[in-house]
C-alpha cells in the first residue's frame, strides 16, 4: 500500500464532489507530492495544506479545507478533520497496519523496487582513482556515492553502467618513470607495489624543489609516452597494472565493481574528432596561442573554456568531451553522472556549456553529483606532499576493532572474522554516507569507529535483533494476526516508518543523496528498538505474536534492503 497515494486519491475524489468541472485543480499524483507529515503527532498522519487550491478555487483555505473534510467520511483507511487552513488525516491505525504489513511482507526484500527505470540507462562516472597512486580516504566518498546510486537505479529498474575514469594521463607519469629510473629499481616496486611509486613522487617532488630543471625532464619523459617510445610506455602500462591491482582488495572489502576501466588515455586518440567538430562548427578562437570556446562570461559567469594549450596538447576538459560523447554513442544513456568533489564544479559547467553550444540536447543529461571534501584532522590530503591516510588502513583498523568488540561481547558467535569484516567495513560505509553529501568532512578516527550511537553497527545490530527475535519463534503455531495489537503509539510510528520507504528510495533517487536512505534506516532502526522494549515479541496470545513477528519479519527485510542500497552488509548475527 502506497499511503500517500491512497490519501491523495481519497482527496481528488473529496475535491472532484465539491468542485466538479474545475480547472486548474492538481490531479492525484501531484496531490501526493503535496501532502505534509504534521510536526506534532496529535495533529495527524498526514496533512493536506489547501492554500494550494485557493487561487483555481478563489476561496480560503479554511473554506476549502472544511469542505473537504465535509465530503470525506471516517472509514477504511482514514479520519479527516479540519485545521485552519490544513486538511488532517488520521489514519485508521488496525487497517494501516494491516495493509502496510501486506505490502511489506509479500515485497520481501524487493520493497519498495520499482520499474520506472525500465528500458532506461544511467551511466555513472566515480572513484577515478589515481595510476601509481595508493587508494586513500579522499577516494571513499566518490566510491560509494557512485556505488550506492547505482545499487539505487538498479533498483528502481534502470540498467546501470559504472565507470571508473582512471587518472592516466598527465605529465605526472613522466614525473614518475624519471623518478624510477633514477632511484629505484624493478626489484623494490614488484616487492612493494604502488608504496614504493607513491614514494618515488614524492621524492621527484621533494628533489624538484631543489632542481628545477627536473620538470623539464618529466616533460620529455611524458613526451615520450605521447610519442609511443616502447620503453616509456611498458613503464607506464606496468604502472597501471601495479595500481589496479593494489586497489583490488579495497574494491573487494567495499563490495565495489566496475563495467568499465576507460580511463582518460583511452580517450586521446578520441580529442582529434572533437578538436575538428568545434572547428566545423565555428566554435573554437584563439586566446594567447591557445584555442578556447567562449562561453559568453557577462550571462554564463564562466571564462572561456580551454580546449587546447599553445603546444597544441588537449587538457581535462577536451578529453571529458570526447569521453561523454564515447558513452551517449556507445550506452545511449539517459543520465551520465559524474560523481566528483565540488571543487570540480566550474570544470563540470564549463564543458557541459561547450556540449550545449556543439547541439546536442543531451547536455541536460549530464550531472555533476558534487560532494564535499575529506581532511584528515583539519590537514588537506595530499599525495605531493606525503599527506594521506590509506582506505586499506582505515578498513582493516576498523576490521580489528569490531573483531576486539565481538570477541568481548559475543565470544561465541560462529563467523566472527566474517561478521568483523562486514560490521568494520559498515561502519566506515555509513560514516561516509549518514550526512548530506555536499558536507565537507574531517575524518577522524573517534568519528569513524565509533560504535556507539547513531551508526552503522547500531542500524545492523537492529537486524541481528530482528533475525534473532524470528529465530526464537521458529517452530511456534502460526495463528490469524490481531493487528490491533500493533495499535499503539510505537507499533504505529514503526508502521509509519516502514511505509515511507518506498518514498525514501525515490527521493534518494532525484536528488542523489543516498543520504535519505541511511537516515531513513537509522529512524526504522530507532522505532524499531523503542517499539520492542514496549512489546515482547514472543508473547503466550497467539494472534498478538503473529502480528508483532510479522512487523518484526518487514522492519528485517526493510533494514536489509536500506543496507544493501548504501553498500552495506547486513549480518543476521552480532
């Protein structure tokens, strides 16, 4: 049961007897977006504000609404009474309970799915992690925003296609391949892997400070890789072979993968087509040698767009221009999602100007899921400059702790490394995921690993408890639910919870904020817990258990489905 739906169809039939043969009037749907949750409970479930209708009805909304509520009788579903200028429903809390449970129940944990995507493609561009460059903190929230939208899409019917766009292309592999030739060797890099590469940066860099004259010689060396010299390019493809697989085991603790490992050097050879198109096209002028699409800054707020620097070499933006039309041409997509820091955002704008000006009207596909930057304890991470904290680190510390909690707590709990794992990686994962992801973060360890409170421990101790609750009434006789017994205030809070889910996932979806959908989970988690030190579950009066183990058995499956789509597990023992 859709609940807001069903209030809203109740309300266009209510407004379709008072006011036959008006125009203007919202249908069903829109009437479902425009219901309000009440912000104390005596005043309802539901709230209709009818100051909306004033202008198509030319009356108050007091009028309207105690007309309104004039036409609606109490019955099945719901009472409604006039309040000021608001129509308020209070929902008729057996059948709520009744129809809510239905719904949950016969869904699984497929509740709160969907088909609107059905026939339709989202490309989503995230994590981008860096060739010759550990997996560090700054990458966790790119990883599992784009992660968890996809998991979203996929649910909601869309066929995804996830895209990692390596950072492989610069003149920083030149950088490297001087550094490695000049102090290290191929015994220590097999031995230590991209360690030993991320050391001999920094070193080029600290070296460099000194010599300048260093700059020039990675230059020659990215040349070089450019110019398709044999030596330059073997160091280079091993470099990406050595990175790929040093961020394997985290991809694998994250539960992350990939359609696509494209990075930016597959798409050089593609910046010529786009280079000649903007020519054909008139686009492209002249700046200081170099060619730029101007993007008329006095409207747009925005300087000209680089496409091509004096030397003739294309930059980010040419090669992000060339990569989105790869993907339209090669997924016809619908959306294409770039799930990027939002220091990127005049990068993002500029070339999504210059995709407009070219013709093609899927420019207003392209979306730029900004978030806000990860510091380690108020520092800036910084690979240059040997200021970064490792995700593998944070993983496994987070790994050991959970592992020292359970030992304490649950010493004989079969699994125990495996529950670590998915409690220790979940904490990490909610810790990214719980605020508003446009926040900027300072990642500290007290915040991260903490197990107290309002975190991903507790929301999966909520379904231990859950699957332990079912555990203890396997074997009992199944009986007809009394679902009056879920009439009172935390049974019904709990009940209201779970029939928002389905509303929760959508919104999640519009607005790409898987955040919704971890706090959504977190309040289920919190009716849950106060609705179970009110109630025992396994109770002597048959048809109260079985109503009780079945709200139980939705708010289960519910948690695990919220889980899932933030890219965390969920054990059914802790």
């Amino acid at each position: 049961m859709d609940t807001k739906q069903s209030l809203a169809n109740v309300i266009t039939e209510a407004i379709e007897a008072c006011y036959p043969g008006v125009d203007g009037l919202p249908d069903a749907s829109a009437i479902a977006d425009m219901l309000e949750i009440p912000p104390q409970k005596e005043m309802g479930d539901y709230a209709f504000p009818c100051f909306k209708l004033s202008r198509a009805l030319h009356m108050g909304p007091p009028q309207i609404a105690g007309n309104l509520a004039g036409a609606i009788s109490a019955g099945h579903l719901c009472e409604a009474k006039q309040q000021g200028g608001y129509l308020n429903f209070f929902l008729n809390r057996d059948n709520f309970a009744r129809e809510t449970l239905e719904t949950v129940l016969s869904a699984g944990e497929n509740y709160g799915a969907g088909q609107e995507g059905a026939g339709k493609t989202i490309c989503l561009d995230y994590s981008s992690i860096n060739i010759a460059k550990r997996f560090h903190i700054g990458h966790l929230s790119t990883t599992m925003l784009g992660h968890s939208l996809a998991r979203i899409y996929r649910f909601l019917g869309y066929k995804t296609v996830s895209i990692n766009h390596l950072g492989d292309w610069g003149t920083q592999f030149g950088k490297l391949i001087y550094a490695y030739k000049t102090w290290g060797s191929r015994e220590e890099v097999e031995a230590k892997g991209v360690p030993e590469l991320t050391r001999l940066y920094v070193k080029f860099h600290e070296e460099a400070e000194q010599h300048p004259e260093l700059e020039d010689e990675g230059r020659r060396w990215f040349k070089a890789i450019e110019d398709g010299n044999a030596e330059a390019l073997e160091l280079f493809n091993w470099f990406k072979e050595l990175t790929l697989r040093d961020a394997k085991p985290v991809y694998d603790l994250l539960g992350v993968q990939f359609d696509s490992y494209n990075g930016e050097s597959f798409y050089v050879d593609k910046t010529d087509r786009v280079v000649e198109e903007l020519r054909e096209k008139n686009l492209l002028t002249i700046s200081d040698g170099a060619s730029v699409v101007d993007l008329d800054e006095e409207k747009s707020g925005m300087p000209p767009c680089l496409i091509l620097k004096k030397d003739g070499t294309t930059i980010y933006a040419t090669r992000d221009i060339a990569a989105a039309l790869y993907r339209k041409e090669t997924y016809d997509f619908d959306k294409c999602l770039y799930v990027v820091a939002y220091q990127q955002d005049l990068h993002f704008r500029q070339w999504f100007k210059v995709i407009e000006k070219m013709g093609y009207p899927w420019y207003k596909d392209l979306v730029h899921v900004a978030f806000g930057m990860i510091s380690y304890e108020g520092q800036s991470l910084s690979t240059r400059k040997g200021h970064v904290l490792f995700l593998e680190d944070v993983l496994n510390m987070a790994i050991e702790k959970a592992r020292a909690i359970i030992e304490e707590k649950s010493p004989n709990l079969e699994n125990k490394d495996e529950v670590a794992r998915q409690v220790g990686v979940g904490a990490v994962v909610y810790a990214d995921l719980q605020n508003s992801r446009i926040k900027d973060i300072d990642f500290s360890w007290d915040r991260v690993l903490s197990f107290d409170g309002e975190t991903g421990p507790y929301v999966q101790y909520t379904h231990a408890r859950c699957c332990s609750a079912l555990r203890k009434a396997e074997g009992l006789e199944p009986a007809e639910p009394d679902y009056s017994a879920l009439s009172d205030d935390y049974a019904q809070e709990l009940l209201r919870q779970l029939s928002r889910f389905p509303e929760t996932v959508r919104e999640a979806a519009v607005r790409y904020e898987p955040s919704i959908i971890t706090r959504a989970v977190t309040e289920l988690c919190k009716a849950y817990n106060k609705f179970y030190y009110e109630n025992r579950i396994i109770v002597d009066e048959a048809p109260v258990r079985e109503a009780r183990i079945r709200l139980t058995k939705a708010v289960k499956d519910t948690i695990k489905t919220g889980l899932y789509l933030i890219g965390i597990e969920a054990p059914e023992r802790m």
